[in-house]
C-alpha cells in the first residue's frame, strides 16, 4: 500500500508542475527540460506501475475476502410441481 502513495503522491507532483508550468508566462529552457523528463517518466514508469500496483492490490484483496468468507454453497432442491387448484 505504501508503494500505492508514492506512486500517487509522485503522479500528482508531476500533474502540478505541468499545470503550474502551463499557466506560468516565463519558463527557462533548464525547468522546460526537466519538466519534459519528468512528464516522460510519468508517461512510461510511474502511471503503468500505479495502474499496475493498484490491479495486483485488489486481485490481492479478493483473493483474501473469498478464502475468508467460507460460505458453503447452498443445494437446491428439485423442482417439485405444487397444484394451485383447476379455477386459475
């Protein structure tokens, strides 16, 4: 779960910056390439590895709730005609 944040917290980091950088007039070449690294590697790394860790946590969790409900199936019984009388 701590990977989970990391990964959510760096996202919003980046997704700040660009939204700052977008609406800021004067940007330098240094912050603009910095700037561009960081959105690659939010492109390629941290958005995959986010999708990604939050799957393998809920495959996790039901997993876990499934083993540990241990309902048992209910049988059925089999279809018994009842009559309900020659007027209806």
């Amino acid at each position: 779960m701590k990977t989970h944040m990391f990964y959510f917290a760096s996202f919003i980091a980046v997704s700040r910056l660009t939204l700052i950088s977008n609406l800021s007039p004067t940007i330098s070449a240094g912050q603009y390439g910095i700037l561009h690294i960081l959105l690659v590697v939010q492109m390629v790394v941290l958005g995959p590895r986010l999708i990604l860790g939050v799957r393998e946590y809920y495959v996790k969790l039901v997993a876990d709730s499934d083993a540990a409900t241990g309902m048992t199936s209910i049988a059925f019984q089999e279809r018994v005609h009842i009559s309900t009388g020659n007027g209806v």
